[in-house]
C-alpha cells in the first residue's frame, strides 16, 4: 500500500534527523550461531545414546565439552553486546518475567547448570549413568532455551518479519543442523554407516526444511503486511541479496547436495565438507534475517 | 489520571521550537532526539505542499518496550507516563527493537536507552512539558486524558472524526494522539526516504555502539 502512496503522492522526507543504524548486529548472530551448536550437540548426543547405545558411548566428553563451550560463547557475545555490560546482573537482581531476555537468561543459566554437572559426573565421577540421567533434563532444558530467541524476537512489536511459529521452527531447524553437523565433525570416523547416515539425514532434511521455510517467507510473507515487503525488498534485489542467497546455498543447498551424494557414494569425507559448509552457511543466513528488519524507518 | 499528548498538525508550521526546547530543558545529547519534527515533501510542482510532523514517544498504554526490558528500566508511573530508569537500563536494546515508533535511543554518553518521558520531572512540580510551552501556536495538547474537562479531552470530542494515532495495527493503544494527519505524515513507509544530503542536513544512518 505504501509504495502506491508514495507514487500516487510523490512523497519525499526531505529534513529529519539521522535513523538509527543496526542495533542487533553481528555480535547477536554470533549468539543465535553458537547457541544453536551449544543446544543442538545435546539434542544429537542425545538421539544416538538412546538408539545406538553400544556404539556411542565416545561421544559423550565431547559432546558436553563443544556444549559447554558454545552456550559460553552465546553467553559472551549476549554479555558483549550489552552497552552497559557490567550491568549484566541486573537481569538477575531485577528481573521482569514478561521479558523474553529475562527468561532466557535464567534459562541458559539452569542449562549451563546441567551441562557442567554432566560434564562433572563424567570426567570426575566416572558416572555414565548420572550423565545419562541428567542428559534427559538436558534435552528438557535446551528446548526452550532453543526457542526464547525466536519469543524475544516476537517480542520486538516493531520488526514484523519476525513472527513466533516461523522462528521457532527456524531455531529448532537450526539446532538440528549445527548439532548435526558439529557430530559429524567430531564423530570422525567412528561412527558406523548406520550413525553416519542417519547424521546425514539429519543433517539433509533440517537444511531441506529450513530452506523450505525461508522461501515460503519470501513469497508469502510479504502478503500479510506492507512492513514485511520493505524489508524483504533487501534480498529481493536491494543490498543483502547476494548475502541472503549465498547464505541460502552454502547452509541448506549446498549440504542438501553433499548429504544425497555422500548416502549414495557411503562417503563421509563429503559428509564432513556439508557438516562445515551448513555451519558457515547458517551464520550468514542468520545474519541477513536478524539486520533486514532493522534497515526499515519506523517513524 | 492518564496523561496523553495530542499534535495538531494542522497549525504545526515546523519552527522546531518544540525539538529545541526539548533538546535543552533534558540535555540531550547530539545526534539523539527524544522529540524531532519530520518535513515531508508531498506533489509535484506546482502542486506541492510541506507537511511538519513532531514525532516522539506515545507513551503506549500496552507499551512493547515496557514488556520487553528485561530489568524494567523502562516503566509506567502513576499518571500514565512510560518512564525510564536510566540507573537500571543495562542497554540491551530490545526496547529499541520492539518499538514501532523508533522513539527510543541509545545514549552515547550514558551508554543507557533513552526517550522522551513526557517532560515526567516537570510534570512532576505540576510543569507543562517544555515542548508544549515553547510551541508558539499551541499545536502541542497535554494533559489528563481521564479529565473530560482537560484541554486534550476537549480538543479530542471536537475533533472526534479527525483524531488518528501512529501504527493502530500493532495494538499498543498510544497516548499520543495527532488531529489532521495522513498516511504520508503518519505512516514512515508511505514517503520516500533517500540518504543524502537533503534540505538542510544529511538524511542518513548512525551507528549504534559500534556493533555492525
């Protein structure tokens, strides 16, 4: 409707001050990226322990390890980027519960809680039962630890291409496809064909889904709300569409490809090269998502 | 009591007095503004006409930027009044993604989110707020929403059939509320915006603590 406004009215801003450039930027994909690696490893770790029990039992030190190490770099970078960050406590001191960051904060924080008591039980304790135990809460945990981001971005009223059903199922994909991904990288070649396939199944139909999603967004999205179609004429032509289609390529298309021919071919070092091309690819395609919104005026 | 604001935008000529006088009496700082004035140029020529809109924050009665501070830095006072506590704010920003109304900014000196708060220590010692006295054709109303004797109650029951608020879409029932306006004064998609040097400055984007 606007774009026949501003045609119907030529309609220029023509003295204003200057907008707000990008809020949320590279240091939040950061915490979205490693965040879905720290979550989606114990969603994985968790699915081969319960099938193949036997043939598993390796993965759980470094499972807990790259877990540990990602939910603190998603805490670092959320700390970061805060501009009063030695305020972070404040969170915790005085919270407000309607608030998705407050949530989450408390959240992550029972999550890392369970991690380093897994880990704990494991390298100190030599207790795989414990482990095993706790790895359940794990997986209980990492699921609205998973989703908060996407209720924090539903949360922000003014960007209108965020909406909760579609980023949650995103955030979930994308915890699939790193976790996925990060076992298929530190798995080498231990895993059996079995494992190894269903990793990539994994692996193939998050990337296919999400893929899948994004391009439903494109088409149908802007047919909900003119706010929707500016921002989206950022990858239709404007200036993140070749970032949004190489972030599109290298994080679904390309392990897609990789994954079909790796089954066929009962090649994991093809698995591999998908495993790192889903994870670099999905940094760059969260990324374009988080900043499109943000280059619209609101006022 | 609610207080709210009202702009005639009809008797607004521009004069930015309002924007200045809000500048001084809060310190704000430069390149932010809790209050700006918008010039929209609108036709082709001959057939052209400037519009003026004072743009500030609408003090919401669903406010998204309350709901979303995670350490309620930003808060409803008694009268109505969206406050905020700049000693609590740790400066996530999620208020400035959440509000529709891109009213509220990041400090560069406090490094804390801030916006306009009604003039709330003015009002306080019974004050009108500064851009309303300074505003030399009365285009700005404040007052008592709840008092159907206040000015803005009266000026909104004459009005009735011209009163528009910003975004009614998005449900967060502003206390703002604007007598003569459009979609091209009301509504940020509906004017061309190009980045450049325009009438007297230039039109661009600023970076926001550096995390691009």
């Amino acid at each position: 409707m606007a774009h026949e406004i501003i045609a119907a009215t030529n309609a220029v801003v023509v003295l204003d001050v200057a907008l707000p450039g990008i809020v949320w930027g590279w240091i939040i994909t950061m915490n979205m990226w490693a965040k879905s690696i720290g979550t989606g490893v114990i969603f994985i770790a968790f699915y081969l322990l319960k099938k193949y029990p036997e043939q598993t039992g390796f993965i759980r030190l470094p499972s807990v390890v790259i877990s540990i190490v990602f939910i603190h770099l998603f805490l670092f970078f959320t700390v970061i980027d805060l501009h009063q960050m030695f305020r972070f406590w404040h969170i915790f001191f005085h919270p407000q519960m309607t608030s998705m960051i407050t949530i989450g904060a408390w959240l992550a924080t029972g999550f890392v809680g369970i991690i380093l008591s897994m880990a704990y039980f494991l390298y100190m304790k030599k207790d795989e039962a414990m482990y095993d135990k706790l790895l359940g809460y794990g997986v209980i945990l990492a699921v609205p630890v998973t989703l908060y981001t996407a209720g924090l971005m539903a949360q922000s009223t003014a960007r209108e291409l965020w909406q909760m059903p579609t980023e949650s199922i995103q955030m979930m994909l994308a915890a699939f496809l790193a976790g996925s991904a990060a076992m298929i990288l530190v798995g080498g070649n231990k895993f059996s064909d079995e494992i190894k396939k269903d990793l990539a199944l994994i692996l193939g139909f998050s990337a296919l889904t999400a893929f899948i999603m994004y391009m439903l967004e494109l088409v149908f999205g802007p047919m909900k709300a003119e706010e929707v179609i500016a921002a989206l004429e950022f990858v239709k032509g404007g200036e993140y569409t070749f970032m949004f289609w190489l972030g599109q390529i290298i994080a679904f298309l390309i392990p897609m490809a990789l994954v079909c021919k790796s089954i066929m071919d009962k090649s994991y070092y093809l698995l591999k090269i998908a495993a790192v091309s889903a994870l670099v690819g999905l940094w760059i395609t969260k990324h374009v998502w988080l900043v499109i919104p943000q280059l619209l005026n609101m006022s | 009591m609610q207080l709210g604001f009202l702009v005639d935008l009809r008797l607004c000529m521009g004069c930015k007095g309002c924007e200045i006088a809000c500048k001084v009496e809060n310190e704000v700082p430069l390149s932010t503004w809790r209050l700006r004035v918008k010039y929209v140029d609108v036709g082709s020529f001959p057939e052209t006409k400037r519009t003026f809109t004072p743009l500030r924050c609408n003090h919401c009665a669903n406010a998204p930027c309350a709901r979303i501070c995670p350490v309620s830095a930003l808060h409803y006072i008694e009268n109505g009044i969206v406050n905020i506590d700049k000693e609590r704010c740790i400066g996530c920003a999620g208020c400035m993604m959440a509000c529709p109304y891109g009213a509220i900014y990041i400090d560069p000196v406090t490094q804390t989110a801030d916006k306009c708060t009604y003039c709330a220590h003015r009002v306080a010692s019974a004050m009108m707020p500064s851009c309303v006295v300074a505003c030399p054709v009365e285009a700005n109303i404040f007052g008592d929403l709840d008092d159907p004797m206040s000015n803005i109650s009266k000026y909104i029951q004459e009005h009735q059939s011209n009163v528009q608020v910003r975004k009614p879409e998005k449900g967060t029932d502003p206390h703002h509320f604007y007598v003569g306006g459009g979609n091209v004064t009301l509504n940020p998609l509906a004017s061309f915006r190009a980045e450049g040097h325009s009438l007297f400055n230039n039109l661009t984007h600023l970076p926001v603590g550096g995390h691009h």
